[in-house]
C-alpha cells in the first residue's frame, strides 16, 4: 500500500518544520555564547572553553597558557567622550587582538573592558613572545569629538598563567592570570 499525497506532504512538512527548529536551536546556543557588542566569546561561552583546555591538558599535557587583558583607562574614555566612544574602543580591541593573535588561539570578551585567550599548545617563553608583539603596536581610537579628531591610545595591563598542576581546577587558573593582570594594573595606574 502506497501512503497517500497528503502523508507525503505533512512528511516533508514536518521534516521542514524539524530543520527550521534545528536552525533555530543552533542560532540560540551560539548567540547564547556570544558578546554582542564584539562578537567574541562572551564569559560564559569563554568558560566552556577555558573547560575544555583543561580538560584536553589533563589528558594529554599540552601546554596550554591563559592571558587576562584589561584596558587601560577605559572608565576615562567611557567620562570624557561617551560610551558610544567605549563601545567603539572595545570594538577596535576586538579586532586588534584577532588580527594579531594565532587563529587557534581562543579569544573572549568576560565583561566590561576585560578580555582573555586561551593560547594552545603555547608554554610561559613562548607566551612571552605574543605578549611583546600584543604590546608593541597599541591599537589607536580615531574618532571626531566637538568637530576635532581625538586619536586615543587603547593600551591595556595584562597578566597570563601556564597551566600546571599546582593551578587546580580551571577557575584557579583564570584567578591567576587575573590576580597577575591586576599587579600589572597597578603597577601601570596614573
């Protein structure tokens, strides 16, 4: 017996109907891990991530290292031009670390003005190395404030971790970094 017209249409409507819900599920769970302002990972998404490193470094030992970055200043230009201008120094510190970071690196946005990467098969030395070239070239905010172009240095304190077994569990990991970047920070503040 041969399924009628009909049965073949509600199949391939539902069918239909599954993939659009599919899509739609796919669409959530990224958006769900993304910074809308940047486009990067946002905290949540980065701590899956931050996870998974160390879960693979617990089982394979690769070195893996984690840089905190923290902009410099940032609350001054969010006061002084608006936060339209702080939302375009975070754009531009978004794209300035992707252009200048390896696409195996894993870069997220954890909140306010503060980024981290997740650096793959990468030890301390090495790190040292794509810090010096992170810090060589500050990205440069060119904007027109009361009709006069204001270039404004994007400059940022950092500290980073190799992952170790002295560390613990991912979330002492991320504190050490941090805990380096803020020294960094203080050791920078005006």
């Amino acid at each position: 017996m041969r399924p009628a017209k009909d049965d073949s249409k509600n199949t391939a409507a539902l069918m239909e109907e599954i993939s659009r819900l599919k899509r739609f599920i796919s669409d959530l769970e990224i958006e769900n891990r993304t910074d809308i302002l940047t486009g990067l990972l946002n905290r949540r998404g980065f701590i899956a991530e931050l996870n998974t490193a160390w879960d693979r470094w617990v089982r394979y030992a690769v070195p893996t290292t984690l840089i905190v970055l923290d902009m410099n200043r940032f609350k001054q230009i969010n006061d002084n031009y608006g936060h339209e201008a702080g939302d375009k120094a975070l754009k531009l510190v978004a794209v300035y670390l992707q252009n200048n970071l390896r696409s195996t690196d894993i870069l997220g946005r954890l909140g306010g003005d503060e980024f981290a990467v997740i650096l793959p098969h990468t030890n301390a030395q090495e790190t040292q190395t794509i810090i010096n070239k992170l810090l060589q070239a500050t990205p440069v905010l060119q904007m027109n404030f009361s009709q006069e172009q204001v270039a404004i240095p994007l400059e940022f304190a950092l500290g980073f971790a190799e992952l170790n077994t002295s560390q613990g569990p991912p979330k002492a990991w991320l504190q050490a970094a941090d805990l380096q970047m803020y020294q960094s920070k203080a050791a920078t503040a005006d």
